[in-house]
C-alpha cells in the first residue's frame, strides 16, 4: 500500500482573509510584494513599478494558494538537501503576526519546498505556540507541492509585467473605440 494513501497530507489551511503580505524571491533574489491594502484586495508593493494590480484574479490565486494546501510527496529534507539547488523563497505574512516561509529547492526538474514559521512578537505566547508546532511537525521534511499551486505562490516580476500589459491591453484607453 502507498503511504501516501493514508498519511496526513495537509500542510496548512491559510484562508485568504487571514494573509496580510506575500513577498516572493526569485533564486537572483529578485523580489516581488503583495500587501493587503483594502477590501479589494491585495496591491503590488514592491518590486515592480506601474499600474496598481489590485484585486487581479493572478494576485487573489497567489494569496489563497495556502488555503486546505496539501502535497503530492514529501521526503526527509536533508535527502533533498544534499543534492538540490536553492530556488528562492516565499513568506507569507498573517494577520495574528505569523509568518510563513518556504524555502524552495530544485531537483531533478522537480520542485521542492520547505517549510518553517516565525513570529514578528515572541511575547505572542498564543502565536509562538502555533509557530513550535508547526515547526516541529514539518522543519524535518520537504515537500513535492501540486505545481500550479508552486507557481501561484511563486509569482515573479516577469508574470506581473505581462498582467499589465494584458490589463493595459484590454483597458478602454487603450481602444479608443471602447471595443
């Protein structure tokens, strides 16, 4: 029988009302940042200069790719470490002062991620508890994610400068016709 099967595969379950921020660094370190602004959304805030994005269906994926996230296969992480390549990062901030990060890690043409949780306030007795716990479950293991949910969570400036151009495209300023 594949443990696969009937182990536990959730990793976390972050509605998207709960994350506040999501900054992506890419493996050059080029970095992207999504801030919770308003009820519409989530805005870019950093890495990219141009129209603001918020509410962009792109940037609502991106902020609730951790919501009921399960993996496909998982590995202990120092078998993964000793032959992959950092890939950059992902953090995701909530609103109770957590803060997740995955680490990726490329091998093989397959995705890897690792991760682990902080605290902005370790007099958040509460938080620093959930943060031990989660730490202590998943520091051990890396984790093989469902790749659209990788690529969601690792939006780059590259994806953001097409959106605008698509955005710009399909604005009617940009058809003075309104078509």
């Amino acid at each position: 029988m594949n443990p696969l099967a009937w182990l536990k595969r959730d990793v976390v379950d972050l509605p998207r009302a709960q994350i506040t921020r999501l900054v992506a660094i890419d493996s050059n370190g080029a970095r992207v940042a999504l801030r919770r602004s308003d009820s519409r959304g989530f805005h870019v805030s950093a890495g990219i200069a141009g129209d603001d994005l918020a509410g962009d269906p792109m940037l609502r994926r991106a902020a609730g790719a951790l919501q009921q996230l399960q993996f496909d296969d998982v590995h202990p992480v120092e078998t993964i470490l000793e032959r992959a390549r950092e890939d950059g990062e992902t953090v995701v901030g909530v609103d109770n002062g957590l803060e997740y990060r995955i680490a990726w890690l490329s091998d093989e043409g397959r995705l890897w991620s690792v991760f682990s949780a902080t605290v902005a306030d370790p007099n958040a007795n509460a938080v620093a508890r959930k943060a031990a716990r989660f730490n202590a479950r998943h520091e051990k293991w890396a984790y093989r994610l469902p790749m659209v949910v990788a690529q969601q969570l690792r939006i780059n400036a590259d994806d953001l400068h097409d959106l605008q151009r698509l955005n710009s495209a399909a604005s009617p300023e940009a058809d003075p016709g309104g078509r």
